[in-house]
C-alpha cells in the first residue's frame, strides 16, 4: 500500500477506511509506513478489531509480533476481550511470540 493512500485514510471517512483494513494489517510489515498504519488503527479501534484477530489468528508470524508488540496492548478494552482468545491461543504455544501474547495478556488487566 502506497504512503499516500495511508495519509489519505487518516482523513477518510470510517466506513472507506474499514474497507482497506486486511491490506492495511499487512503493510504494517513495512516499518517506513507503521506508525501512519497504527495511527489509523487507533483512531478506528473498534473497527479494526476483528481484523486484527484474524491476523492473530493467521499463520504470520511477523505481522502477529508486530501486532502483539504495538497493538494490542492500546486497544479499549471492549476490542481486547473480542481478541483474548486469539492472544490466549498464542501463548500457549511454544516459541517467540509466547512471551509477547503473555504480556500482552497482562495488559487485559482493569
């Protein structure tokens, strides 16, 4: 996804950007792009949720690190217990991205 596209969906209406959520999950592997992406994903938190636990839910592994690390942890808490399954589903696993969906756990906390 190009830096303009993304700019311009910081302006757009909510329903144009929810549209472009799965690609704009992806591009969040491009570091140059992250922190516009995040922001947006702020910004329409509620409506990215079941984008982001389908990403969580996936088999890459970079983009649910990336997730884990800069996501999940600034969500409302409304969106994280929509995605505590996925994240409680990586944790019980064995390797890298176990440590990180436990502390991301801890951030469920009140």
């Amino acid at each position: 996804m190009e830096r303009e596209k993304i700019v311009a969906l910081t302006q757009a209406p909510v329903a144009e950007v929810v549209v472009h959520f799965p690609q704009l999950l992806s591009a969040l592997k491009d570091e140059s792009l992250q922190q516009s992406i995040l922001a947006i994903i702020k910004q329409y938190a509620t409506e990215s949720t079941p984008h982001i636990e389908e990403a969580l839910l996936s088999q890459d592994d970079e983009l649910k690190r990336i997730l884990l690390e800069q996501v999940v942890a600034t969500l409302p808490f409304y969106s994280k217990m929509v995605i505590a399954s996925a994240v409680e589903q990586i944790a019980m696993t064995s390797g890298d991205l176990q440590q990180l969906a436990k502390e991301a756990l801890q951030s469920f906390e009140p």
